[in-house]
C-alpha cells in the first residue's frame, strides 16, 4: 500500500518516537521574525547554548515595521528594541537576515518561497501560526510557540504529536471572479473552523492542479484557520517551475536531481487517508465572511443565514458575530459599506494578487470617505510591481502604495483601523480586535473583490466589473 506525502516526510524526518507518544521531529528549515524570536534567543542565551544549525535557520523582519516608510531608527520605540535584538541575534549566531533595505526583506511567509527556502519534502517550523503556507510546496510546515522557538534553536528539532490526514478534494474549473481565496473560504465554510483539529489537510483535485504556486500559498495560508496544523499540495511541475533558478533552490544537475526526490514524496496513487472530503469547485462564487471567524462567509449574492441555521454549539457565537458586524439575519452582504480597503498580508500580497486587484481599479477611482492601501508582501514583489507600473495604477485610483510588511493584517504596526470602522481586507482573520480596533470590524474576501469594493465605497460583486 503507497503512502501520502505527509506521512512519507514526517517518517523521514522522525528522529525517534518519545515515552508520551510524540515524535522527536527534526526541522530542515526554521523561519524566524522580530515578535516570536527574541524571548526564544534570551531562553536560549540564559541556558547557555548556542544555535545547532545556524545555516538552517533564516530571519526577517515584518510584524512590527511600519509601512508608510521605513526609515531607522522607528517611530515606536519598542518596535525598533525588537528589530535591533533580532539583528544582534542573527549577527551573533551567524543567521541569514534579511534586513530592511536589503532588497530582499518582506513578510516572513512571502520571502521563504521567494527565496527558494521552501522545497518539497521539508519539515519546516516558525514562529507564526500561519506557516502552514509553506506546504504549497509539498512541506510539512506549522506554526510553533516561543519556547518550541528556542527548542529548534537549541535543537532543530521538536516534540509533536503526528497528525491524522484528510484528503479535501476541489474538482472541477473556477468561474469568472472567483479566485483561491474564495476556495479556502468556503472549505473552512463547509469543514467549519475547529473542523480539522487533529488533521492536516492534504489539498487535492483538479482545482489545486490547475492553480498557480500563488494560489496554492493562499489557499495552505488558511489551512490553520479550518483548524488543521497542516496544509498542503503535492508537488509538481507547476512547483518545478517556480522554484528553478531561485537564490537558495538547488542549481544545475542539483536541480534535475532533486526534481526526482521531490516528485517522489508525492502521494502515492493507492494512499491511505483517514478521511477524504470531496467538494465541487462549480460550486463556489466569490466569498465574503460576515462575523469573527473565517468560517462565517457566504457568497456575496447569498444572504446571511438565520440564527435557526446554526448548530446549537456555535448559535451563541453567530448572535455575538451579528451584534458585533451591526449585521442582521436575511441582511445581503453585498452592497454593505465600507470604510477600509487593505490589500496585503501573508494571504495575498503577491504579484499576481495585485496584478489581478490593480485590473480591477484601472481607470477607476476608489469611492469617497474610503481609506485604501495596498501592501507588497515583499521588497522584490514592490520592485517587480513598479516595474510593471502598477504601483502608479493604484495611485491614479486613490490607493496608497505602501512599503512591504505584514500591515493591518494584525495590529502590530501603526496601519490600524479606528473607532468602529468596517474593512473590506485580503488578510486571513477577521477575530474582533485583530485589526487593531476592539470596535472596527472586518470582511475578508479576495484581493479583487477588496479592490472592487474600494471603488464602490460598499461590498461589490467583482464579476459585475
């Protein structure tokens, strides 16, 4: 009997099984950034004990930078004491840092791949809850805590429980206007947001196969909104192609070479799954959530659902959802207004997400009263932006272009919503609080669909554009 991807990586990554039943795992690769990494190195410094595989760890700041410019030392002080420890750490234990400035900086889940750090058949490990965007690639790769931080650093390796696999199956072409954000969303849709606790979900389907690596990344981003640890595609020529000719990609006959491993820990034909979910991608329109988790969304000429609809475990929190959106049951979410449009964030801030957002405004003006931004997920994606002159098509609609980080997708920087503004966002987690306002509140779709709504000023119907 053949095997799935992610139990052939996870046994060849295996250092031994532990007493409690974890697996002593070691980690090919461990992203690292300003927020979760300078409480592991002080764990680390306070114990005495170096970093094992310097070589294998690689750095970056996002969280915290400011976007509007990001000229040294910041304005908010402590930002700037989290940015110099982790330049300090990454000088001291002889870390790969890409700084700001360097040409090469950007948020942590965008550079990786970028760089050609993420390859098939890794384990990989960081401190962000949504590294599961690596598995695109057909890795094995999940968020940890600060002290699982300082375990890799001291280690590279960790003690997890193995995971059960669902294969979750999308066949079928995707309509006009509906991209791979409004697949993900209405995965978590159907599966629910605690649906794959204990899972990770191997993606799977014509739907995947004809995506683009891009795409893919978007879709494993949110993996870990559904509930599952792990996310993943298997790789294939598509992957192939993406990462030929990238800075840390094998180079030469290494490449061809590795092509063959690579294709090789792919799922077998006759691979076991302990669950298997299968879902029409005909199905799918453009999505928009309504509530606090990405598992509250309908497509954007449904309307929202009646309290009756729900589950009795998960009808308290629609209410809470409803009274906190000023949302009402039966309400349409299209033409709700809004005051906030973001493009950005570890989901969607890629060339071809903004190239797609920037088809959308062209020639168009963003609605009086909004507030627009649009946020590369990494200096290389600005440059390559402006080369194509997007950055000037999204300036002419009244879009500010900013620097690359992780921006209003979390309020750890100073793009933040106000009072009880309504965001129409590309990020992945619309939680009350998230952007920044315990108040303001956010509705999370695809970059084009955030794009089209800024310039209506209200949730619009992309394809109508």
């Amino acid at each position: 009997m053949g095997e799935s991807l992610f139990n052939k990586v996870w046994d060849l990554h295996a250092v031994r099984e532990l007493p409690t039943g974890q697996t002593q795992l070691f980690i090919g690769l461990h992203l690292v950034h300003e927020v979760t990494s300078p409480q592991g190195f002080q764990m680390l410094h306070d114990a005495d004990l170096g970093v094992l595989c310097p070589e294998r760890t690689f750095a970056t700041v996002d969280h915290i930078v400011p976007t509007d410019t990001h000229a040294r030392p910041l304005a908010d002080g402590l930002a700037e004491q989290m940015l110099q420890a982790l330049e300090r750490n990454a000088k001291r234990h002889g870390i790969e840092f890409f700084d700001i400035g360097s040409g090469d900086q950007g948020i942590v889940h965008v550079i990786g791949p970028e760089q050609g750090l993420t390859q098939p058949g890794m384990t990989i490990a960081c401190g962000d809850s949504h590294t599961s965007t690596h598995g695109a690639f057909g890795a094995v790769a999940f968020g940890i805590g600060t002290t699982q931080v300082r375990d890799v650093l001291a280690t590279q390796c960790l003690a997890l429980a193995r995971p059960a696999v669902r294969r979750v199956e999308v066949d079928g072409p995707l309509g006009p206007g509906v991209y791979a954000k409004d697949v993900v969303l209405h995965v978590i849709r159907v599966l629910g947001i605690q649906g794959g606790v204990g899972y990770a979900y191997e993606f799977a389907g014509s739907t995947f196969d004809a995506m683009s690596m891009e795409e893919r990344m978007t879709v494993c981003n949110m993996a870990i909104e559904g509930g599952a640890r792990v996310g993943y595609v298997n790789p294939d020529e598509t992957t192939f192609d993406f990462l030929r000719g990238r800075p840390h990609a094998p180079a030469g006959d290494d490449f061809e070479n590795a092509i063959g491993w690579w294709r090789s820990m792919a799922s077998d034909a006759d691979a076991p799954y302990d669950d298997r979910v299968a879902i029409d991608a005909r199905q799918i329109g453009p999505t928009v959530t309504w509530g606090i988790n990405p598992g509250q969304s309908v497509g954007v000429d449904e309307t929202l659902p009646a309290l009756s609809e729900f589950p009795d475990g998960d009808r308290a929190t629609a209410e809470e959802a409803y009274g906190h959106m000023g949302l009402r049951p039966g309400d349409k979410i299209l033409g709700t207004k809004i005051d906030v449009a973001f493009i950005g964030s570890c989901t969607n801030s890629r060339l071809s997400d903004l190239r797609e957002a920037a088809r959308v405004v062209r020639g168009r003006s963003v609605a009086p009263g909004v507030r627009a931004l649009v946020v590369p997920g990494s200096e290389a994606i600005k440059r390559e932006a402006e080369q194509e002159g997007l950055h000037e098509v999204f300036r002419a609609a009244g879009f500010e272009w900013r620097e690359a980080g992780c921006s209003m997708c979390l309020a750890m920087n100073p793009d933040k919503l106000v009072g009880n503004e309504l965001c129409a966002s590309s990020s992945n987690r619309n939680f009350k609080g998230r952007q920044g306002s315990p108040t303001g509140r956010t509705l999370l779709m695809s970059p084009a669909m955030v794009a089209a709504a800024a310039v209506g000023g209200r949730v619009a119907d992309v394809r109508d554009l």
